[in-house]
C-alpha cells in the first residue's frame, strides 16, 4: 500500500525520524477499521434507516479524523 502524504507532513515526519510511521499508519488503519465494523454490527441490529447508518458513519468518520490528524 502506498500513503500519499503532503511534502509539508513528509517534512515533518522525517523530523522525527525515530518514529515507525508505517507503525503508526497500521495502528490507525486498525482503529478505523474497528470502528466502521462496530458501526456495522450495530447497524445491523437496529431499525435505523440506510440515511440514519449513512449519517451515523459519517459523524464515526468526521470524529475519528478528528483524533487521528486534529
């Protein structure tokens, strides 16, 4: 797999070039994962609407960048 990455973040990283970032990429990809399975399983056993999952998603996936890039 192959990250596309701002030259102005890859400036940055390289600041730190201690770090496992590809580490760091798999954990975050883990923890996406995780919580769009979650979303999933929930979904599935509740009477939401396909729009109510769709939105639900989306505020799974505005909260998670949050943490992730915020």
């Amino acid at each position: 797999m192959t990250l596309s990455i701002p030259n102005e973040i890859h400036k940055q990283m390289k600041h730190f070039s201690e770090v496992k970032w590809s580490e760091i990429a798999r954990k975050a990809i883990i923890e996406k994962l995780e919580l769009l399975q979650l979303a999933e399983k929930l979904a599935s056993k509740s009477k939401l609407t396909e729009e109510d999952v769709a939105a639900f998603n989306k505020k799974i996936k505005t909260s998670a960048t949050k943490r992730f890039l915020g």
